[in-house]
C-alpha cells in the first residue's frame, strides 16, 4: 500500500477534488476498494503518502466458498472448499493516518498431490509426490502502516506486512509446511510546487521462509516417490527419502527454503499522475547450516504509472505497468569428510543448472461513476528459461500467456451487480541441443513428462472465464453477497478436464 500527493494541494482543491471522487451518496454503497484505489499513490510502496486523501473507511466480513473441476494445475484439489474473515481500515487524522488490516483463512482440498509446496513456483525448485490425499491450509495475515506530518513539506511513513501459513497432509507421503512472509518499508514523503507535486522514497526488506517436513507412517509394503523439479520439469525420480530429492537428508529439519529481498523505491506525482520505480536484489537459499544445496540470486526491477481524469459525470483512471526479474540457480557440489572422527560437509563448488528471465506487462482502464463501474486490463507475461542440469545438454523454453478481463459495475438502490469475462490464451515453444557430440555421457535428463504436458496445456490453452456477483447492503453498511465463477477451456488434451467452477458467499459491514 501506500499513499498520494494531493495533501500538497491548497485545502480549497481538496474539497474539490473529494467532492468529485465521493459524489456518490449511500445509494452508491461506497466499498473500501473504491476509496482505497481511487488514491494513486496506494498503487505504490511507500505508505507515506497515504495522507493525499481524507475519507476515513472500514470494513470488515465473513466468507466461505467452494471450488470443483478438472481443468486445473496438476497441484491444485479437484474439490475444495475455504471459510474466512477479513477486516481492513484507513483511519484520518489531523495530524496523521493509518492504515491496516488482518485475516484468516482455512481451507479443505481432497484427493491433492503434486507440489509438496504452499505456493508453488515461489522458489526455482519444486518437489512433487503422487499419492492423492486430503490437505488442510490455514493462513494467518496481518498488516499495518502510518503516515505522518513531521513539519512544513515532510511526511515519513513505515509499513508491516506480515502472513503466516502451515499445510497439514494427512496420508502418505505425509507432510507439514511452514511458511512466514514478512515485509517492511519505512520511506518519506515531499511535498513541493505549493503542493501541486511531490516525490518519495522508500527502503524494501523483504523476508519468506518455508519448510516441507515429510514423513511415512509404519512400515507399509509400498515405497513412495518423490521427484525434485530443477527446472522444466527435469530433475530426480525416486524413494522420497532418497539423498537425491533431500527430503529426508541428515543433519538437515524437512527440505527449509529462504529467500530474502533488499531494495528501494522511487516515487513522483502531481495532482493527476503517478509514477514509481523498484529495484530489488533478492537472494534465495534452500537448505541449512553446511547443507545449501542450492543458491538464487535474481534482480527484479519494475515500474508502474498511473493517471486520473474527470469524464462526463465520473473519474477515469488508467494505469500501466512492467516488471522484470532476471534470475539464476546455482546446484553446490557438497561432500562430507571425515577427520579424526568429526565430520564436516564441504563445498567444492557450484554450478549454473537454470537461468530464467520473465517479462510481465499490463495496461488498465477504470472508469467510476454514482451507478456505474467499468474496468478493462490486459495483461501478458513472458518467460525464457534455459535449463543445463547435466553437461553437455541445454534446454530451453520460451512461454507466453496473457489475458484480456472486462469488469462492469452496476449499482441500483441497494443492489449491485458486478460482471467478470475474461479471456486467456498462450503459447510455448521449446529446444534442446548439446554443447558437445562427442562428451561420453551415457546417461540423459529425466523429465516428468505428465505432469509437465499437463501443467504447460493448462497455462497456454485458451479459456474463457465469466462471474457474476450480487451485492445487497442493509441498513448501516451492512451487506450480503453471493458469487460464482466459471471456466471453460478449449482444445484440450492432456488436462483431465475442461471446465471448472467456484461459489462464494460472505457477509460484512462498511463503516
């Protein structure tokens, strides 16, 4: 989160401008998401700036919801079903603001398998088992940040944003995952051109841990497998507690993951426009003490804009966005030596197993009015990997997704309507050669092949996404709300289905 420039603005254009953006009365059922985005400077990371509106809002609810279908990623339940609450709050006051939140939420997957992690694909390594079983996921989040006027043009701010989560698989190959997220960003504000502009900087530290701590209950006659992806869906098949996937290696608690972000963030806005600029260096290391098996350096730079108008009877924004992250996996070549009794695992070096370079761009179009709503985004991702886990062969792969998502909004009375239709397609493409014809090596990269088809059709076959949601607000800000979501897909072959849906309800209040 963060915050805006209009508190430079003279008090005669604050009133202008709030009474623009809360034209709309209680039949407008004002949510906090509208308060909370129309301020440009909460797109960034620097919550100094929070103070460039004045509109005080909270909410807070309860919600459960259920999700079923074949067309999904091969770690993703065929059912499931979640219930949680939430609560949010932007708080005024005359010489400062505030701003937090918290959440909870548990959720119930059937017959899951695939990646043993929480979130897959945060890390350059995944590991994956294959006995379907039940999961349970329980998340903790909680955030919080401040913005204050320190005198004549100065705001300092400091935000805390905080989540942690554990998944519990009951049946063979069991497992445990712990994971904690952590962020904070301290960073300043000031105010210049009699208030017109203003300009921010800010610190990132950034921290996320997860550990996967598997186990086998009794001695049953079948032996489970596990398979370490390096990248690309190649890597090691074999006995979960082989030393190859590293689940059960001495010396080492489960398979632990760290990954830790440092950076800075450049903001600059005037009473219309928007525009911030990121650079963070992050460094991920999986495994522990004399055991790290694999290190990750990446730098990630991105840059988003953003601008607000007045059209007709409403306020048009748009806003813009790239971001790219260049990243590298280095495999150690570990030993353990012996001396005089005392053992001690030594590095010999490292090498280079996967290089990966992703390209994320979006455009986005908002229009609010007292009635109507309407969003449009596009959005496409590219990503060039190159895979070189055994010499003399070199894989690579260039993948391509994007999407194109409308979101109308139609308000009467107490009713609202909100609408979703999105499009998604992509596309793949993918190469192999040897640096040598005359290496001598005998053997080749393993590849799971399945699982790889079957999560590549997934993310580039065509598909079509529509939601409908219906809101009614009681008396007091109180409202109720049912949703549901349905995919379909096209030309499949691989995934086990092509369609998908989910079902939402919850409960709240806004004050």
């Amino acid at each position: 989160m963060s915050a805006k420039h209009s508190l430079c603005i003279n008090r005669g254009a604050v009133l202008a401008l709030l009474s623009i953006l809360t034209v709309f009365p209680a039949a407008a059922q004002t949510t906090y998401e509208r308060v909370f985005r129309r301020n440009l400077w909460n797109e960034s990371r620097n919550v100094a700036g929070l103070r460039g509106d004045s509109t005080s809002i909270s909410f807070a609810e309860l919600y459960g919801g259920a999700e079923g279908g074949d067309f999904r990623l091969s770690s993703e339940a065929p059912s499931s079903w979640n219930i949680g609450a939430r609560a949010a709050s932007i708080k005024h006051l005359e010489k400062f603001s505030m701003t937090g939140g918290f959440s909870f939420e548990q959720k119930e997957g059937r017959d899951m398998c695939g990646s043993m992690f929480i979130t897959p694909g945060i890390y350059p390594v995944d590991v994956l088992e294959f006995t379907p079983g039940r999961k349970t996921l329980q998340s903790y989040a909680f955030d919080g940040g401040v913005s204050v006027d320190v005198g004549g043009d100065w705001r300092i701010g400091a935000r805390m944003d905080y989540r942690s989560s554990n998944l519990a698989k009951r049946k063979d190959l069991r497992h445990t995952n712990y994971r904690l997220d952590m962020t904070v960003a301290p960073g300043f504000q000031y105010i210049y051109d009699g208030g017109k502009s203003s300009i921010g900087l800010n610190y990132i530290f950034s921290k996320d841990s997860e550990s996967i701590v598997a186990e086998q209950v009794g001695t049953g006659e079948s032996s489970y497998y596990a398979f370490l992806d390096k990248g690309l869906m190649y890597g090691r098949y074999e006995v979960w507690s082989g030393s190859g996937v590293h689940l059960d290696e001495t010396g080492v608690n489960g398979f632990p993951c760290r990954r830790i972000s440092r950076g800075v963030s450049l903001q600059m806005g005037d009473e219309d426009t928007f525009v911030q600029y990121s650079y963070l260096h992050r460094s991920t290391s999986i495994g522990e003490k004399q055991y790290i098996w694999y290190r990750s350096p990446a730098n990630v730079l991105d840059i988003i804009a953003s601008g607000r108008s007045q059209t007709g009877r409403g306020i048009s924004f748009t806003r813009a966005g790239l971001n790219f992250e260049w990243a590298k996996n280095y495999e150690t070549v570990l030993d353990k030596v012996t001396e005089n009794g005392v053992s001690t695992v030594v590095e010999y070096g490292q090498n280079r197993i996967l290089t990966r370079k992703t390209f994320t761009l979006f455009d986005e179009y908002e229009y609010l009015s007292d009635r109507f709503d309407l969003r449009l985004r596009w959005d496409r991702s590219r990503v060039k990997s190159k895979a070189s886990q055994m010499y003399p062969y070199i894989v690579s792969q260039k993948l391509v997704e994007w999407s194109l998502m409308a979101e109308p909004v139609l308000r009467c009375g107490r009713w609202q309507w909100t609408a979703l239709l999105r499009w998604s397609d992509g596309r793949v493409k993918e190469s192999s050669s040897s640096v040598s014809e005359s290496s001598g090596v005998q053997t080749s990269l393993y590849r799971l092949e399945d699982y790889y088809a079957r999560d590549t059709e997934y993310r580039t076959s065509s598909r079509l996404d529509g939601g409908l949601t219906l809101r009614y607000t009681f008396r007091r800000g109180i409202y109720a709300e049912v949703s549901a979501l349905g995919r379909k897909a096209f030309g499949i072959s691989t995934v086990p289905g092509s369609t998908r849906g989910e079902v939402r309800v919850c409960t709240g209040m806004t004050f």
